[in-house]
C-alpha cells in the first residue's frame, strides 16, 4: 500500500545555481573583494534554498566582520541614519558592507526601496557595498538569505555589515538575529500604535535611537521609552537612549560609540559567546525549516496527499488538525534519534 | 549505531490544555454564545500548539462566518475603522467577532493595543465579541492561531469576523489569508517608506482605504495607488479604493459594501471556491510547519545533535548547510510517498 522512495534530499533542497566551474571563480571573486561577483554572490543566496555549496566554500573565511542591525517602523528616517552610519564608520577606516531587507515585499520579489537613491553619497564609495534583498519566494527564507549574505560580505573583507530593515514584526525579528547589536531606530509622534510597537522592539534593541529628534515629542518619546526600558528590568545592560538628527550629522558618532560599547560588554561578560550559539542555534533551526517546507511543497501534489487532504477540510470532511497528524505520519515515518 | 525511538507524534505536539469535562463544557458553552466560554476556547487556540481536541470539536459547526482581513501601516487608523464596520455590521443585524492580531509582540507574550479603549463603544454590545492576540512561543503560530480563533467565533455563530492586524509584513500575509476579503487602510503622508510598503500590500488587498481622508495628501494618496492598481494588471477584479474619515463614520458603508460586492464576484465568477482550497492548503502547510518546529525543538538537546551541530557551526568545524542537512537526514530518515 505504501511505497518507500528515497529522494535525494541533499538535492531536493537548495539547487546550487552555481556550477563547479561558475563556482570557483565567483569563490575567488568574493574573497578578493570584487563587488561583481559579491553582488553575483548575493543573487544566489538570495534564491529559495540559497546556494549550499557557495556558502560552503565562503563559510571558513567569515567569523571576522561586526554585524549590525538596524530596525524601526517605516518612515523612521533608517536609511539616512545607516547612510551617516556607514561614513562614520568610513572615516574610522572601516570597510562597510550594507544589506537593506525588505520583508513588506513578499510576492514582488523585487525591494522597492525609494529613497536609496538618497544614499547616492556613499554609492561611489569602494570601501562601502550597498545591496537591497527581498524574498523571492513564499517559503519564508528571507532570514536565511540575510545570513548567507552577512557571510558573503564578511568573507569578502568587510569590517562592519549593517543590516537594515524596515518593520517591526516577527520577519524584522528573525531578520536582526542574524546580527551581534541592534540598534531600534523610533521617531516622535509615531501615532496611535506606538505602544505595539514598542512592546515588540524593546526586548530586541541593544541600543535605541530617537531619530528626527527636532521635531516636535522628542522628549515625550524619550522619555516614554525610558521608562519603558525602566520596567522591562534589563540588568546587566542598559540599552543607551541617543537622539539623533541624521541628515545632519546630529548623534551619528554617539550611535556608533554606543555599538562599541556594546561589543566591548558582550566580550568582557562573555555574552558574546552565548549569543553568537544562539543565533546559530535560531540560524540552523530556520534552515531546518525551509528545507521542510521545500520537501512538503514539492512533493507531487497527488504523491504526497496534500491535495487530497485539502479536499477533505474544504468539504469538512476532515478537521485541519487531524489532516495535519496524517500528513505528517505520511511523510515522515518516524523521527530518527541517535 | 542508530537507534530509532518511535515518539507518539501526535500527543508531542499540541498538547491539549483542556481535558476531557473541561472539553465538553467548553465545546458547549462556545456553540452557545457564551461569551466567557469563548474567550476561554481562544486563550486554548492562543497556546503553543493550539488545542487539537477543541478544534476538532468544533470544526464541523463552522463553514458560516464570513471573515474579513482588515490590515496597514502603523498609525492609519485601522481600530477606529474596524470600530465603525462593526457598528455598521450591527446595523445591518449581523453579529460580528473582532479579533486584533499583534504579531509586533513576539516575545512579550501580551498584545499591548493602547487604542482598545476607544472601542468602549461597542464593547458593551452582546453581539460584538473582541479579542486581542498576540503569539504566545517563537514558533510562529500566530497565523495558525488566527485561523482557529475564526473557527471559534464561527463556531459561536458570529455572521462576520473581523481580522484586524497591525504591519506590513509576511507575519500580517500570513494572517490575513485566514480571510476571504482583504482589505488594506493606507493614510495621505505615510513617509518615505510608503512606495515600500504599498509594494506588499498591493498584491493581499481586495479593498483599498485611504483613511483620515481629511488631511492633506489624501488625493495624492488615492491617485498613487490608482496608478499602482493599473500597472498591476488585476484583471478580474478592480479592488475599489474607498475613502474614509472613521471617527465621522464617512466611507464606512462605502467599505461594507465593497466587502459585499467583493463577495458576490467572488461567488459568481466560482473564485471562492479556488480562494477555500489555497486558503485551506495554507492552512495545512502552516500546521505542518509548526508540528515540524515543535518536533525538532522538543527533542532532548542531547539527543537529536542539535546541540552538537551549534557547537561544530560555532566553532567553524562545520557550514551551517552541510550541518542541517546531517540534522535533516537524522531526524527524518526518509520521505515515505504514497
């Protein structure tokens, strides 16, 4: 009645795009810094199911580059804040490497992003490397391919990868975690759902930045976000409060001391240690999870029972969660435990 | 080498939080309208794994509710409007359930929806339900949960059920797919993120509002997003854009009777029918998704080499690619296929 087939699934998920010979120039190209072929890098990172043996072959040269997150509701101003961010940290001579995700583009495809234009400044720059991301596609990668690029721009020499998203959900959530220090960039007179989103944001800021911090409920927002990180009783770090006004320079190099400082608590506590095994820990489990969903999806539909098993809950033949139960029996005999 | 444990799948995942006679009384009070009952059924939906046995209790009573996804950008009024669609549902004699979704709260485990109290109003009428929710674990059961909280509510005999969600991410596709119309609230002046954010709600809405139509920029708004409508080439079905002021009740029947014709397309052209199937198929994969998550994570550390495969990845022994792929083939030896 049930017929067992093997299916390669080290194939089945993650087709490299990158061929044998494709691959070892693209390898090179990165880690001699070639913006080309980082920018090739990056497109195929960013395809669903990444591309495992580029990363393989990239993965032994990364550890070395500082990942920053930066996060806050749209219209906060983060794109003119990493744009000053990313000169600071130039004229510190650093080399920047800058990843603008954009989670609010699932279907597209394509990160529309209006106002990189404003980031023309830095665009001529060879020691910076600008590059926006958007899913590709419905399997929900969009965090794995934020940290398969860290890796690509880590290997090719970065000394800081600024990763910039706009949201304050789950997806923004599990997009920073691929970086060490997340700075949550809020603005005054945000409006009525302030509260929500603060309450998301607080657990995950490292440091918080009051951005547009001439307008008008700059204090007001300050204050209610101090007494917020008053209550949430953080203790050993107190995340800093800084009020900036990017377009002009106002607060940029007190966000990036404030990044510093951080980095210098999380070695001298031994945090780092700790964080960096949990972010693999989050990183491995969400590789996990797309190479399932990539096994359940492309299963032929009439092979594997979903179709069948959607009929019958269409027709309330079946309640969901009992379909769930068999479904998962089908296609998975029996968890292996050593 | 490998030794192979048989674990009760379906009592690993979804643990039911109510019992037998708790479960009876439960189902009960629900298919009677009892409030209290029904905020109790969707705390049980709300947990990790939601409640299996309460939803396969209820599942055959539903199939009547209509359910309708209300979503936008911070700060665009969606409360006020959901408010008013209530009212206005009231007094066409439907009875409506309200559930707000705040997926901006990932790890507070509580939806901090300051402009609650605003709907003072309606919470007093017996035929209006509302409930905020908020994801309770890291594993990403909001959605699912969404969809059993409809269930409930359609259980409990509500006419309508408003899904109410704050953001512009795949958090709030996800949700939303649990409704059959969709309708997205923009404001005039959203900032520089507006192009992004109007990017990915394009594709969800079956209804466009522009909101708080009284400020300046509300043409300006309405005439961007026709443009954008045009270029997306939906051929079918032109999503009407609706203007509101929702504190003056202005556009609010306008709204109603754009999710009713909406409806009747949906109906006539038999599209409803291809809508329930994808809807339905989300369903069961994101189900699946979540007892795959819990199934890898509930495993003793130790035992399943998750543990080992963080501590290898950390220390650069091993890609994170070649690691999940190991995990993988551990913990599912193979795809059995019908």
């Amino acid at each position: 009645m049930t017929a067992v087939l093997r299916t390669a699934l080290p194939n089945a998920v993650g087709l490299p795009l990158v061929d044998g010979s494709n691959l070892e120039s693209l390898v090179n190209g990165v880690l001699a810094g070639d913006a080309r072929r980082i920018g090739q890098a990056i497109t195929a990172v960013e395809q669903e199911g990444g591309s495992p043996s580029l990363l393989q072959a990239l993965f032994p040269k990364t550890g070395r580059a500082q990942a920053v997150g930066i996060t806050g509701p749209p219209g906060a101003g983060k794109s003119t804040l990493v744009q000053r961010m990313a000169q600071a940290y130039r004229r510190r001579g650093q080399r920047v490497g800058i990843v603008a995700v954009d989670p609010s583009s699932p279907f597209t495809g394509g990160a529309i992003l209006g106002d990189r234009i404003r980031m023309a400044e830095i665009y001529t720059d060879p020691g910076v490397f600008i590059r926006s991301m958007a899913t590709r596609g419905a399997l929900g990668g969009l965090a794995r391919a934020t940290w398969d690029a860290v890796d690509v721009l880590d290997a090719a020499g970065y000394d800081v990868v600024l990763i910039e998203t706009v949201g304050v959900g789950q997806d923004e959530v599990d997009i920073v975690q691929a970086a060490e220090t997340v700075v949550v960039v809020l603005v005054p007179g945000l409006g009525d759902d302030i509260q929500a989103i603060k309450a998301g944001l607080l657990e995950i800021g490292d440091l918080f930045v009051v951005n547009k911090s001439d307008r008008d409920g700059a204090d007001r927002t300050a204050a209610e976000l101090s007494m917020m990180l008053d209550l949430s009783g953080k203790a050993d770090w107190r995340p800093p409060i800084i009020r900036t006004v990017a377009p002009r320079n106002e607060g940029v190099e007190e966000v990036i001391d404030g990044i510093s400082a951080h980095t210098a608590f999380l070695t001298k506590t031994g945090q780092n240690a700790l964080r960096r095994e949990r972010r693999t820990r989050a990183r491995l489990l969400a590789l996990l999870d797309e190479r399932f969903r990539r096994t359940v999806q492309m299963q032929p539909a009439d092979r594997d029972g979903l179709a069948e098993a959607v009929a019958r809950v269409v027709d309330r033949r079946e309640d969901p969660y009992a379909a769930t139960a068999r479904l998962f029996d089908r296609l998975f005999r029996e968890p292996v435990v050593r």
